[in-house]
C-alpha cells in the first residue's frame, strides 16, 4: 500500500467464481470503502470483507507469504471441502 501512488484505504477481499474448483480468494486495494463490507484492522491495515464473501470465508486465516518462488496471500478457510491441484481455487 505505501508504494502506490495514490491514497490507499486498506485491502479488500472477495471471493470470485472460477477456476478448477469454483471459487478462488481475490484481494485489492481499496480506495472507496463499500458501506456493506466488514470491516477489521490489523496491525493498523483495514481490511475490508466482501459482504457476499463472508459466509465463504468466515473463520479463515489469511497470511502474506513470501518465498524464493512467489510472494502473495494465502488462505488456511476451515470451510473448504476441497482444492483444485494448483491451489487456485477452492470449494465449499
């Protein structure tokens, strides 16, 4: 968010159909905050929750990992009943 080059109100997180499983995890930034998201902070960062999202990801952990191959959030979601093999999509 500090690297943007504009102001940025915290992230967003939403739940998109698609992918060999039928859903997958999106995040954005956020500039215009939706009255109808859930919002939460942590460590000083909003983060805001897509309110058709909620009942997928309820109870989730997200974290940012960074490693010698690739650098992004994941998800550990106690609601999934499954992933596709790549790991880019989920289901409920």
């Amino acid at each position: 968010m500090e690297t943007r080059d504009k102001p940025t109100t915290g992230i967003r997180i939403y739940v998109k159909s698609g992918g060999c499983s039928g859903l997958s995890y999106r995040v954005e930034f956020v500039d215009q905050i939706d009255p109808k998201d859930e919002m939460i902070e942590i460590d000083e960062v909003k983060v805001f929750i897509d309110s058709t999202a909620l009942m997928f990801v309820i109870g989730s952990e997200m974290d940012y990992v960074e490693d010698m191959f690739k650098s992004g959030f994941s998800f550990t979601n106690p609601n999934e009943k499954g992933r596709c093999g790549c790991g880019e999509s989920f289901k409920v």
